[in-house]
C-alpha cells in the first residue's frame, strides 16, 4: 500500500468512526425538530415527494434513463478515481447550489415542485461516480445496489444507533 493508499485507506476508516459514532446532543435536538416540522408538512407536499422517489426507483432499475455513462479506464488506481470523483463532486455541488437558489427565491411551492430536480442531480451524481468506481450501471443487480446507496444517503444521513 502507497502513501496516498494509505491516506484514502484512513480517510475511510475516519468516516467509518464519524458514522457509527453515538449522535450528540445537537443532532438529537435538531432530529427532534425536524420530526416535528416534519409533522406540519402539508400532506401534498409528501406526496410529491413520495412521488418524485418512487419514479426515481421505477426509472433507475428498469434503466430507463441515465445509461449513457460508461465504465472509466480499468487501469486507473483508486488514487486517480478518486480525484476524478472530487473534480465530479465539486461539479455537481455546484449544479445543486445554482439549482437550490432557484428553488429558494421561488418559496416553498416553487421548491415543491422542483423536488425532482434536485433528486435528479443526485442521482446523476451518483451514476457517474459508480461508473468512475466501476460498476456496471447497465447490469440490473448494479443498479439495485446503486439504489440502496442512493436511498442510503438521501434519507438516512444520521449515524445507525439513532435510527429507528
């Protein structure tokens, strides 16, 4: 294992410990906040978003959209995807945000309805850093696990011993 091996290889185990760690007193004051707005939500408003995802999961395993992604070079090491995944990160972050502004000059209703665009851009994000790690979004079974990941992400940001 090389030096920036090395580095990744404690980068993972340093998240791996921030993630399985107990939530602190903060983040379980702001998960009690947020079940309460949560709470307030108008129903309309979940069922666009319960919409949104379920189109999402339907599209993503029959792989209806987002194929034109292929698999990157075969010989890079994990040290060159990796900073071809930042330089795509960095990129989509910034998609977010102008997309965010957007959403947030518009109000809350402007932001319900553009519920799907920003699910939209994560997805893509997330397709094409599966095909820069090298799976293969065109195999069925992939685009499950990449399901998992997604939903994974999206909803479950909080450590696993707060869940329930």
């Amino acid at each position: 294992m090389n030096a920036a091996e090395r580095e990744l290889y404690e980068e993972a185990i340093l998240f791996q410990t921030r993630f399985l760690r107990k939530p602190s007193k903060i983040e379980r004051f702001s998960k009690g906040v947020q079940q309460h707005v949560n709470r307030r939500i108008p129903a309309r408003f979940h069922q666009v978003i319960t919409s949104a995802v379920k189109t999402m999961v339907e599209s993503t395993v029959s792989g209806s959209h987002f194929t034109s992604f292929s698999v990157i070079d075969e010989q890079l090491s994990i040290v060159e995807r990796n900073e071809l995944a930042k330089d795509k990160v960095k990129y989509y972050q910034k998609a977010a945000a102008i997309e965010g502004v957007g959403t947030g000059a518009g109000g809350l209703f402007l932001g319900m309805a553009d519920f799907p665009l920003l699910l939209s851009i994560k997805m893509k994000c997330l397709y094409e850093l599966a095909c820069i790690y090298g799976f293969d979004l065109s195999q069925k079974e992939e685009r499950l696990f990449f399901c998992s990941v997604y939903f994974s992400s999206l909803f479950f940001q909080q450590s696993p011993s707060s869940k329930k």
